[in-house]
C-alpha cells in the first residue's frame, strides 16, 4: 500500500517567533551596514528564498518521493551523499587561494559558480531533510 504525502503550505506558528527575531536583526544589519553589506544581506536573502521556494515546490516533492519509493533516501548511499557534502567545502580553500591576486569580477563569478553547483548538490538533502522533520 503506497501512502502518497501532500504538501501542506500552512503556518507553523512555533517558528513565527524565530523569524521575527531574524526579521529584526536583518533590519538591524541594513540600518547599519554600508552599501557592500546591504547588497551582500540582500543577495543572501534573496538566496535563500530562492532555495525556500525549490525546497517546497511540487517537483522536488515529486523527486524526493522518487527517491524514497526507489529506497534511495534510506540506504547507505544516500548517508555517503549526505555526509560528503562538507567535505566538498573543502574543495574551496584551493580555489579561494587560487583566486588571490585576481580581480573582484572573477572573485565574484567563482563564488556565484560554486554556490550554485554546491546548491544544486545540497537541495536534495535539504528537501528530504525538511519532508521529514515537518511531513510537508
């Protein structure tokens, strides 16, 4: 018997507090930041919507339950994937290093190509991760 979830877009009220907090403290950060910090907590705030959005879209709903049907999110694989990950972040410290003496356009370019390949490989593990923790 397959039991098929449904997403489920309702307010979680127990973390209405915890985003107040961080919307106070954002708007503390933009008062006081200069126009490199203001653009820099705009781009991540945009980042992370973005990635929100992915997260509980209905085709990632659709692949995460792929994955658990096909018996993927439940097998040693998938801790291997899950667990590489920060490894990965060790990937950077040569590419940063490389990148010293370059300009800020390609300093830029390089970080934007490597949160978009380690976004692409983390927002698997994240949607199932919040599938389960809060059965969307």
């Amino acid at each position: 018997m397959v039991i098929e979830r449904r997403l489920n877009y309702g307010l979680y009220l127990s973390l209405l507090p915890i985003g107040m907090l961080f919307t106070l403290l954002m708007f503390i950060f933009v008062f006081i930041a200069d126009i490199w910090g203001k653009l820099f907590i705009a781009s991540i705030g945009l980042f992370t919507t973005i990635c929100f959005f992915i997260i509980k879209s209905e085709p990632m709903h659709n692949f995460i339950l792929y994955l658990d049907h096909s018996g993927i999110t439940n097998s040693i694989y998938w801790i291997i994937y899950a667990l590489s990950l920060p490894i990965l972040i060790l990937v950077t410290i040569p590419i940063r290093n490389a990148t010293i003496g370059k300009s800020l356009t390609f300093k830029l370019c390089t970080i934007a190509l490597l949160m978009i390949l380690f976004t692409i490989l983390a927002l698997p593990v994240l949607a199932n991760f919040a599938y389960r923790m809060y059965h969307i």
